[in-house]
C-alpha cells in the first residue's frame, strides 16, 4: 500500500526500541501517528509477531507506552521466558473527536486506518515486522474497538483482546458527551460487539476479555459474556479486582499478552 508522505524517526536519536511515525492516511486524508516498540533483544533478522494496542477516549499513541508501559511489561514477559518476542504497534485512533470508536465517519474510514494500515505502515519502518501473524488489543474505547474489529476480520488477526471494553456504541457516547456525536456506518455493520460476533461466528479466531469489578463498565462486560454463552460461541473472560484506570491495565495487559503468546505456540 503506498503512503504519499510517511516520517519515520531516526532510532538513534529516540529510547532504545522506538520509532515514531506519521503517515499521511488514505483511509482517513490526513496525518496520523503510529508508535511502534520492537523488543531491544531481537535479532535483525528476526521475524516478529505484532500487537495492535488501541487507547481509549481522550487518548493518542503515546498512551499505551508513557502512560501504562506497554513496552516495560512486554519486555519483563519475554525476559522472563513466558512470552514470545513480539512487537508493540500502537496507532492513533484518528484524533476525530474525544474518540473516533475506530469505526467509519462518512468519507474516513478509521476502521480501515486500523485494519489495512498501520501495519503497512510499521513494516516500512523495520522490515521484521512485515507479514507476521498479528494480534489487536485495546483498553475502554480501544477494547470496543480491538473485539470489534477483531471480529469483523478474522482474516487479519490470529487473536484479540478487550481490557475493559465498551461494549456498545452508546457506552462511548456516555463516555465522549460531545455534540455532533456520531457515527455513519456502513449499511449493515454492527455497532455493538456482540453483534460483529454473530455476524462472524463460524470464523471468529481465539479471543479474550477481562474487566474489573468496581469498574463502571462491568455490567456490559458481564452481560456479552451471558450473550457469548448463550450463542454458543467459545471465548474466555475474566474478572479481576480492580477500576477503571491503568493501574489495572498495567497489571492486566501481560494476561493478554500471554494470550497472544499462547496461540503462537498452539499453531506450531
């Protein structure tokens, strides 16, 4: 996929395992960013498996590393002989708003930015991250964005991952409170996760999703696992202590990691 403009930072002169990018977007026709982490202790020539981690509403890529230290916690997992190495893509959801729910607004396309595009756009930074098996996870917002999309393409993700999902478009609408709120899709997708599952449900590939107790999104979280159950349809969830702020996501992102982690080996 060509890119009219793409910036790719000098990893000389950024934190060991970094690149930054900004891409000019066709599915969205505008600049976008793209933070992206390859393990420090891989090979050159190494093949990676990548991770898409989507933010939440008020977020943007920088989140998931300077806020909830994905890279730090990828890196203790893969010392530590429980992971294998993979790497971190983690785009920016578009900037539409206080969160574009990484779903299609008229003529931009910020599902198709996350779906077809950032993954391009990481493998002309570092070729070891071109063709591998890919995974998407997200936090909140980036959770309804990571189990919809998951769902949705299952030709483009061996597994995902929801963190304290949204459920439902009008969660996020609660969530952002902005006028002007709203979402043109395309005729016929679903705008809830359970509905993106069902649509797929002979294809869907692994997934996973966890929410905290206290947390205000856990009835929704509860209630598509009833759903899930109830149609049949094989996923794990777990509940843990904890809210709905990164102290939890820090804590819980590596069970999603191992996650991935798992279905690397169960395929070999």
């Amino acid at each position: 996929m060509p890119f009219r403009t793409i910036e790719i930072s000098d990893p000389t002169l950024t934190p060991p395992g970094f690149q930054f990018i900004t891409v000019q977007s066709p599915a969205l026709r505008q600049r976008v960013d793209v933070t992206v982490y390859v393990p420090t202790s891989a090979k050159p020539q190494q093949a990676l498996p990548t991770v898409t981690l989507l933010h939440g509403v008020y977020g943007s890529h920088w989140a998931w590393a300077f806020k909830g230290g994905a890279h730090v916690i990828l890196e203790k997992l893969i010392a530590a002989g429980r992971i294998q190495p993979m790497a971190l893509l983690m785009p920016s959801d578009g900037l539409w708003g206080d969160g574009s729910a990484y779903m299609k607004h008229g003529d931009r396309d910020y599902a198709a930015w996350i779906v077809e595009e950032v993954a391009e756009a990481a493998a002309q930074a570092d070729a070891r991250l071109a063709g591998g098996p890919r995974f998407i996870a997200g936090l909140s917002m980036g959770g309804f964005g990571a189990l919809r999309l998951g769902a949705l393409y299952p030709e483009k993700f061996a597994a995902f991952s929801g963190l304290s999902s949204a459920t439902d478009l009008s969660q996020l609408e609660e969530l952002c409170r902005q006028s002007g709120f709203h979402y043109d899709l395309a005729l016929g997708q679903p705008s809830s996760v359970a509905d993106a599952m069902l649509t797929n449900r002979e294809r869907l590939r692994p997934f996973r999703f966890d929410c905290g107790s206290k947390d205000f999104l856990i009835e929704p979280n509860r209630r598509l696992h009833r759903e899930l159950i109830a149609a049949g349809i094989e996923h794990r969830y777990v509940e843990n202590p904890g809210e709905h702020n990164w102290p939890y996501w820090q804590k819980h992102l590596g069970d999603t990691l191992e996650f991935f982690s798992d279905q690397l080996t169960d395929s070999i």
